[in-house]
C-alpha cells in the first residue's frame, strides 16, 4: 500500500533518490526473524545524513548482531515533506518502507543544534507521539546520542532517554536489555530503571531540579534509585572496537561521498570555542595497521576512490608517517586518492606533502579559525601569521593551487577590524602565492569558509551569548564587501 502511494508521487520530488533505498550495501533482514527494529534517525536530509561517519558505525553494528534490525530516515525535504502530506504517507524507512511508528527504539543522533526542530517533524511525520509522557508503552523508545546530548534539557520532554559519550558499547548493552524487557513483557518505566544503571544513560524523567530565585540551578534530585551523575562512556581501544567492512553507496551524490577512516579519537589543543576537543577526551589512536586494514575494506567494497583520513586533528596523529608510508603503496597502485582534512598549519612538514603528492593532486585545508593574532590568542588557536605563510609556501611549492581556509566570525572579543582581517589572511595567501618564483601552473582558487560561534556546553565559552540575527548579518555584509578578489571564494 505505502508503495504504491510513493510511486505515485516520486517523480513529482526534486531528488527521488533521497527515498528510495535499495542502494549497494543496504541491510535487508526478516523482519519475522527480528526481536528488536532500531530507527537510526538522522535529523536531515540524505546528503548531509549519508555523510556522517557516526551513522555508517552504528548501522553496521546494529545490523552486525541477529536479532536486531537497523533502518535508516532521514528528513524529507520540503517539496517530498507536502506530497507526504497530501497524501497521508506517515515517515517510513529506507530498508523495508516501515512507518517510524512501528520501530521498537526510534534513535536521533543530536549533531547540531538547528536539527532539533527537524526532530520533531519527523517524529509527528512518522505519527509518534511528540512527548515521552505520551508514550506509554515499551514500543516507540525515543533515545538521542551524540555532541549535543551533553546539553540534552532542551530535548528532555521528547526523548525517553539519552546516550552520553561514545555509543558503539552502550547501544548493544541498551538493545540486549530491551529485548530481554520485551521477552519479560515488563512495563516502560521498569525497563527504564534497569537502563539507567547502564554507564552513560540519561533517564530525564527520574530527575526533578530545584531553582533558585535567579533561575540558576539550586538542587537536582535523583528519583527511583538513579545514579547521581551520569558518566560517559569512552571507549579505551579503538583497534578492538568494531569499525565497518561495508559503506552503503549512494545513487545519488552526498556531501562527503568517499571512504573515511576515524585515525583517531579527541585532541589535545583544547580550543576555547571546540567543545569536541573537550568532549572526546581523551586521546586515542588507531595503529597504521588496522587503519591499512580498513581502507582495503572499503575501497574494495564501495568501490569508492577516494579515502579521507578524519580526526578532529589529523596532522596531529603520531604515526602519520609511518602510516602514509603503508597506505600510499595501496593508493598509489589502485589509482585511489587520499585526502587529509583538519590538518594544522602549525605543524604541516614538508616531508608531510611530499608523501600526498604522490596520489592524485587535491586541495589542502588549514584551520586559521581567526583573521587576527590577537583573536587567535582569545580562542587558544595557537596559529601564527609565520605559520600560516610557512604553510602555504610549503604547499605551493609542492605543486598545490587550492586552498581552503576555515574560520569563525561572533566569536567573544571580536571587532569589525577582525572581521576584516579573514579577508586579509586570504589576500595575504593570494600574494604568497603570486610571490613565488616556482608556483604552480594554472592558477589558484582560495575558498573561504567561515562559520557562526555557538556556544557549547563543556568549553570555556559556555556561558558566553551568541550574537542576534542582525548582528550576525551586519558582520556578513563586513566581510563580503572587503573580498575584492575573484579568486577568493
């Protein structure tokens, strides 16, 4: 019946492809076969939701155990959203065309903050309940994982519980115990209270908070036998931890369309604005052997041709070399391409670009964050002018002509002339590059990404406010006026 009514409406939406499936590396089970169906939900569209490593982890894993099922939704886009609507077609899965409504646990991973709304969407598209107090019964378990579940009291009338740090253990202890409290036939509230002895789970509910006159926090009180605090889980050895063999490949392009590998796990520059570099601590790596492992795994797999090495600082992974070393005799002969983003300016060696010379030439990104030493220095980016002109000379020298430079605008202390300066940083690469009596041929594109500051829990800038709309525009219109260069994007 769902069928039907989406092959009437899927030519009238701007990318079909978005919500059909059936794509190479998709995981279909027996549904009769099954004792828990788990919705990863990913609060955005396809593209952005295809793209995000975290997402290929889990539903490998999920789909890795028997008796669980993992589907994919994503947010339909507007045009898609309207026909669903029209039509009375309720939120359904890529795998098996299910309606959100009949998954056991419902799971959204809380990447940024602007998803929430989404969230909600999706939970009335799908006909869910919007409230955990209206879900009464064991069915429809709304849980919520990721960055922002580190703030998760916006969310918490919602969400039936949280995950809190890294998610590979925890969700198969919480899935095991949801099948065990299926097969037991027990009522929501007692699973819930064997689930929040788990290490890492956030039940809302069995807290109640007590304000002072002013509004701040005065007490919170933990009911039914809950842990006071709620530790997050980490976990110790990412060799031993399961990473996947398999990416689903896309009919259509995403944003990130590669094979990526997690080299590592936190970072120890401790960036004032960077709640990820608090909230993954601490550091671990992956040795270049088990890295080496994976990238034949998935290149063989997803046929993909391109590999990123991701990490929230990739340059600053100690067995870089020796692992360049290892994968560029995979990638050199296999015609594959290798990209290193989060690389840091102040430590980018020349020995470093030789070794990516040797794949097929791509851009290179630095992270100035700032246009201005002194704003560096407010933010902890310990980046200098030096480092940024001994960065790129080393690039272009290496036969590179594309740069992207990525910064931060609203951050606390910031002035117009600061906001001019990321121009300026630009124009000053721009002229590096035209100064070079060796550079390269063809010519040079710098883009320029800059983002808004957010501030987020667990950083130095928690408590400090975010500029307003106008403000922020007002900035915007600054910085696009002082970019007077065509190659500067």
């Amino acid at each position: 019946m769902l069928k039907s009514k989406l092959e009437k409406i899927l030519l009238k939406t701007q990318k079909p492809s978005r919500y059909t499936g059936a794509e190479p590396g998709a995981v279909v089970k027996n549904s009769d076969e099954i004792s828990v169906r788990f919705a990863f939900c990913f609060p955005d569209t396809y593209e952005i939701g295809m793209s995000h490593l975290g997402g290929k982890i889990i539903y490998g894993l999920l789909n890795n155990t028997d008796y669980i099922w993992c589907e994919r939704v994503f947010a339909p886009w507007l045009d898609f959203a309207e026909l669903m609507y029209e039509n009375d077609i309720p939120l359904y899965s890529l795998e098996s065309y299910t309606p959100l409504c009949e998954f056991d646990i419902i799971g959204f991973t809380l990447q940024y903050e602007l998803s929430y709304t989404n969230i909600l969407k999706m939970l009335d598209m799908g006909k869910v309940p919007l409230l955990a107090s209206e879900r009464t019964g064991l069915k429809n378990l709304v849980i919520g994982g990721g960055p922002c579940a580190c703030n998760p009291e916006p969310l918490c009338d919602f969400f039936d519980l949280f995950v809190l740090g890294e998610g590979e253990e925890v969700t198969l202890e919480l899935t095991a115990l949801y099948k065990k409290a299926k097969e037991q036939n027990i009522t929501k509230t007692e699973f819930l209270e064997q689930a929040v002895q788990i290490q890492g789970i956030y039940v809302p509910s069995f807290y109640d908070v007590e304000y002072n006159t002013n509004g701040t926090v005065s007490k919170i009180i933990a009911k039914n036998n809950t842990p006071e605090k709620i530790t997050k889980r980490i976990i110790k050895d990412l060799d031993a931890v399961y990473f996947p063999e398999n990416f689903i490949t896309p009919y259509i392009q995403i944003v990130h369309d590669r094979a990526m590998l997690e080299i590592m796990r936190g970072c120890k520059r401790g960036c004032r604005f960077c709640q990820a570099g608090f909230i993954y601590r601490p550091i671990r790596e992956k040795t270049p052997e088990t890295l080496c492992e994976n990238a034949k795994a998935l290149c063989e797999n997803t046929g993909y041709d391109e590999i990123s090495l991701t990490s929230l600082s990739t340059s600053d992974y100690t067995k870089l070399e020796p692992l360049l070393n290892e994968i560029l005799d995979y990638t050199d002969k296999n015609k594959i391409n290798l990209s290193l983003p989060s690389l840091r300016i102040d430590n980018f060696p020349p020995e470093l670009l030789e070794k990516i010379l040797k794949v097929r030439n791509s851009g290179l990104t630095f992270a100035p964050e700032a246009g201005t030493q002194r704003l560096r220095n407010v933010i902890n980016k310990n980046v200098t002018d030096d480092d940024i002109t001994n960065a790129c000379k080393t690039a272009f020298s290496g036969g590179k002509n594309s740069v992207k430079l990525y910064f931060m605008m609203c951050l606390p202390t910031e002035t117009d002339e600061d906001i001019k300066s990321i121009i300026k940083t630009a124009q000053d690469v721009l002229d590096i590059y035209y100064n070079m009596p060796n550079r390269p041929k063809g010519g040079i594109t710098i883009s320029v990404s800059v983002s808004v500051f957010v501030p987020k829990p667990f950083t130095p800038f928690q408590w400090r406010g975010q500029d307003t709309l106008d403000e922020i525009l007002r900035k915007q219109k600054i910085l696009t006026s002082c970019n007077k260069s065509k190659k500067i994007k």
